[in-house]
C-alpha cells in the first residue's frame, strides 16, 4: 500500500531516523552520518514509491533498489524493518557476530536487499545489468540507486553511466545523495566531482537537482524519472549529513562513529 | 592425440554460440575484445543477448552480477589480465561474495600470449580466483574439453572462472570424451613420474611423455582442468603409485596448479612435489612457442627434467 500523506511519511522518516541512531548506538560503530542524509530518500522510495512485496521478497517484477554506498546500510535496515521484511527487533543485532545485519548489506542475508554492497562504485553498473534485464524481458519494473558524492569519484561510476546512457534505461533512477561531506573533507577539498548536475548531464542523463531532505520534492523528483523516455535520470539529491540530529549536521566527523550514552540521549531526544 | 589444432578461446565461441540456442538464460558481455575472445560469434547468433559494455571490464563484471540478480545466466569475457585483474574487486565483492551465477571466462592466459609482452600475459589469475571463497576454477586443455566446460558450468549456480588459452593446441580427446568437474582426467599408466598439468600445458606433457618412452621412461599426464575444488583422490594417487611429481603450467609456480598440489600433499600425503612454471618473473614479448621455451613450459624442458634428476 503506498502512502501519499506527507505528514505521514514524515513521521515514518522520522521512525527510521530514530531506528538508525539506535542501530549505530547498540552496535558502537556504523556510519550514521551519510544514513540520516538518505532517510527521506528511502521513507519515499519503499512508502510512497516502489512497486513492492514485503511479504514476497523476491516478486519478479518489483521494483528494486541498489544502495551503492552500502556503508548506510543501517538506513536500509531500518527502512526495511519498518516496512515489514523482517522484524525491528533484529536492529538491535546490528553488526553482532550472529547477525544477519552485517556491517555492509549482504543479499542472501537479509530479505530485501537486492545486492550485497559495501566496496564503494560498483552499484549502479549492476542497477545497469537489472534495468537491462527488465528491457530484455518487457517487465515494467524500474530501478533505482543510491549513490554517495563521494563514491562518484570512483571510475566505475562513469563507466557505468555510460552504459545506462547506451542502453537508454528509462527503467533506471540513480540518486546522487549529495550531502557535500567525505571522510577526509568536504567534496570540494578532497577530490571536487562538482559540477554533478553537468556531469550526469553530458553523459546522457535527465538531470533533476531536488533538496534530498523535502519529502514532497523527492516524490516530485521521482515522478519525473518515471515521466522521462529514452534515457536514464539522475536525481541531484542535496542533503545534510547527520541530518535531524543538530550536532552532526553537516559534521564530517560524524561519518562513521558511534554517539557515546549522553549524545545518544540528546539525539533522541531531538528525534521525538 | 590428432593433427587437427584450435586454440580453447575459439571452442569457447563455438560453444558459447550453441550454449546459447539451448539456453534462453543464457547472455554474454564483453569488453570491446569479442573478435580476440570469440564471443563475436554469439553476437552474430544472438545480438539481443550479447552486451559490449566497451573498454571498462569492471564495469562489465558488475553489470554481470546485477544480471545474475535477475536469474540470468552471464558470461563475461576479456582478456586474463583484465578480468582477474583488473576487474578483482568486483569478482570479488560483486560477483563471489554474493555468490552470483557469472561464469568469468577469460582468454589470453599465461605468457602464451605471445607478442602482446607482459602487460598482457596473466600469470596471477589462478592464483587470485582460487583464494575467492564460493569460486570454482577452471583451465580447459582442448576443444572437447573447453566445449563441455562452457555448457557444464552453465548447470552451476554459482561463480565460476574458466581460463582459456590464445594460442591453437592440439585436439586431445575424443569427442565422446566424458569429463565430470572436480574429477581430472588421468592418461597413462606409467609410474616412473606423474605430470600434473593444466590448460596450455597438457599437450606439452603429452608430448613429453611420447619423448620419454622412446627412453624406456614410463610417465603419465594427469589433467587438472578443474583447479578448484581440485582432485584430491587422483594427486594421492598418483603420489603413491609414482616415484616422482611434477606440476607444469602456464602460469606463476607462486599460488597456481603447483601450489594447489601441494597444498594437498602437505596436508594428506606429504611428499616431494617438482613445480615448473614461470618462475615468479613477468613474461615478454615473443612467439608463444618460443616463450614456453624460454620460461620453461614445454615438453623439452618437461622432458629435461625428467631426465636430469631420473
């Protein structure tokens, strides 16, 4: 059932939000920082957007999502513990020995996730490789990937845009979550893949630039993917790191630990 | 042993494009290399099935994986050194981690290779496939045998890498030759010395071993087309039936058929294992037979061997 109240799936986002922060807590490690950034994105995607069964995971003609940038798995997880693929209580697993939580998204672990990720470019040429089969064999199902503004530095990247743009996969929406923050830096001082938008653009793609936080501008965003014929599109989503939790707003610092017992309180205190 | 000679890259072809009338699951990618890999001859057959992905095999190694998601049945083909190594991280976390069905087969392995030179000869590809968990690897010495390979694999579901050779070699076994994965095929019955041997170099053995009976040496070939799970029974075998070992291939004597040998033997049957092979060096430009010459790979030096230390 798709859910077309905004308020609603605020409060959905806002969930999610609050299951990544618990995730990445119980666990004392994860990357909380690129996660809060694409909450929106995937509130949206799994509630509002993708043809979806949580109850028959492997439905050949869903709609499929590749978090190319796997480290955000606790988004994914959380994402897809709300929806219903498996139960929340199996978050507070998260990256313990027992797990199917694995620190990076594993396949044939977790029921929901499309591929195992975690080495960062290689998602969108296996997006490519699913749109493609759905041209092949006339499905209608779309797919859609997430990448990181920082992962856009590795090559594979553009060697897979390229084939998105060859075989003109219309079926394929790959959102850039743009939170202009990387380990080492910000975009512009550790590598500058700026300008993304003219970037995507001269490699064949509709370019749309949305704030990647704005549940009604990412619904719009994914509309027009779906309106586009003949090409692929690529949603510039601009986003906050950290975002929905002040003190690591736009804090590179905040990329991949843990809160301690009185910042975790705080920041779920913020989240009510 | 016949006249007749053809090169395992071209029955890959051959038997890709037969593969493919059989198989619907059946598509194949490569890397702006299919007229040296032959799968140009699946391409004229099947054009809807046949993807170029250009000059980026990492790229074609993912989109592979994302196929296999979607229950197709990829090959992907390059050259050795492209898909083993320029490709690794993306066999490896997109493609052996996951467990995905791609079959990798790459042509052009070893320094038979020829005049391309080092750049292009793939002396590591055993090596850095077989330590992949989920992995199989496979290194077909003929036509008959490349050609049930190429349909056999198709009956996995799981990674499989299959090496294939440049260089035309001859036709080994007979056409109603049965072959079954994981089970090497043993020829002779001599035990003065066993050869094991993979791929390019188990016709040089089989030359070797018609030299050495001219000399009352009595030998036989042991073919490994299946390195991993390798043919634990036949290496304990052939240790205790024969008085010496030899592993031959075209490949570095660091971490290929040699060292998977003797990982067996270390731990079920400890004995003494002679590994020829390219001597952890890199390859050079030359004629394909002249390299095995000169690395050490063909039956001359096989038979030298033998003869030296017999």
């Amino acid at each position: 059932m798709k859910i077309t109240d905004i308020n609603q799936l605020k409060t959905i986002s806002k969930e999610i939000r609050r299951s990544i922060l618990k995730q990445v807590y119980s666990a004392n490690s994860g990357h909380l920082g690129g996660s809060l950034s694409i909450a929106d994105i995937l509130t949206v995607l799994y509630f509002n957007e993708m043809n979806v069964d949580e109850k028959n995971p492997k439905w050949e003609n869903r709609d499929r999502l590749v978090l190319s940038k796997g480290h955000c798995s606790p988004a994914l997880y959380a994402t897809l513990a709300e929806k219903g693929y498996f139960s929340k209580e199996d978050l507070k697993t998260f990256r313990n020995i027992n797990s199917n939580l694995q620190g990076h998204p594993d396949m044939n672990k977790v029921p929901g996730v499309e591929m195992t990720t975690g080495s960062l470019g290689q998602g969108l040429s296996v997006a490519n490789g699913m749109a493609i089969v759905g041209k092949l064999d006339n499905k209608s199902y779309r797919v859609y990937c997430i990448v990181g503004d920082g992962e856009i530095e590795e090559g594979q990247i553009w060697e897979a845009a390229m084939s998105s743009n060859k075989y003109k996969l219309d079926n394929l929406c790959v959102i850039i979550d743009n939170n202009n923050l990387q380990i080492d830096g910000s975009i512009e001082e550790v590598k500058n893949s700026y300008p993304i938008n003219e970037k995507f653009k001269s490699f064949g793609f509709e370019v749309v630039t949305i704030d990647g936080n704005n549940i009604e501008e990412i619904i719009k965003g994914l509309e027009k993917a779906k309106n586009t014929k003949g090409k692929p599109t690529a949603i510039i989503a601009k986003t906050v790191k950290g975002k929905g939790i002040s003190f690591m707003e736009n804090q590179v610092d905040w990329h991949g630990k843990a809160p301690n017992e009185e910042q975790y309180n705080i920041a779920l205190q913020e989240l009510n | 042993m016949n006249n007749e000679k053809k090169a395992t890259r071209q029955s890959y072809g051959e038997a890709l494009a037969q593969l493919g009338k059989e198989n619907k699951k059946i598509v194949v990618l490569d890397a702006d290399l299919s007229t040296a890999t032959k799968t140009n001859i699946f391409a004229k057959e099947f054009p809807n099935r046949f993807f170029d992905i250009g000059i980026a095999e990492q790229d074609m190694i993912s989109t592979a994986a994302g196929f296999a998601t979607c229950g197709k049945i990829p090959y992907a083909s390059t050259f050795a050194v492209f898909a083993a190594g320029r490709a690794y991280d993306q066999i490896r976390n997109s493609v052996a981690y996951p467990n995905l069905n791609v079959k990798i087969c790459a042509t052009h392995s070893g320094v038979t290779v020829g005049e391309d030179g080092a750049t292009h000869q793939m002396i590591e590809d055993i090596s850095l496939m077989r330590t992949l968990p989920n992995m199989k690897v496979m290194s077909v010495s003929d036509d008959v045998q490349t050609k049930w390979a190429v349909k056999e694999i198709s009956k996995i579901d799981g990674p499989v890498y299959l090496r294939l050779s440049r260089l035309a070699t001859p036709v080994l076994y007979d056409e109603n030759k049965k072959f079954e994965i994981g089970k090497a095929v043993q020829i002779g019955e001599g035990t003065d010395c066993t050869i094991f041997a993979t791929g390019i170099t188990v016709a040089e053995s089989l030359k070797a071993k018609e030299e050495l009976k001219k000399q009352g040496i009595n030998i036989r070939v042991v073919d490994i087309h299946t390195i991993k799970p390798i043919d634990e029974e036949i290496i304990i075998k052939c240790a205790k039936e024969t008085k010496r070992l030899i592993s031959v291939e075209d490949h570095n004597i660091i971490g290929g058929l040699g060292s998977a040998i003797a990982e067996v033997l270390t731990s079920k049957y400890p004995c003494k294992l002679e590994r020829m092979g390219i001597k952890d060096v890199f390859g050079k430009s030359g004629k394909a037979e002249e390299l095995m010459e000169y690395f050490e790979i063909d039956y001359k030096s096989i038979v030298k061997t033998i003869l030296n230390n017999n």
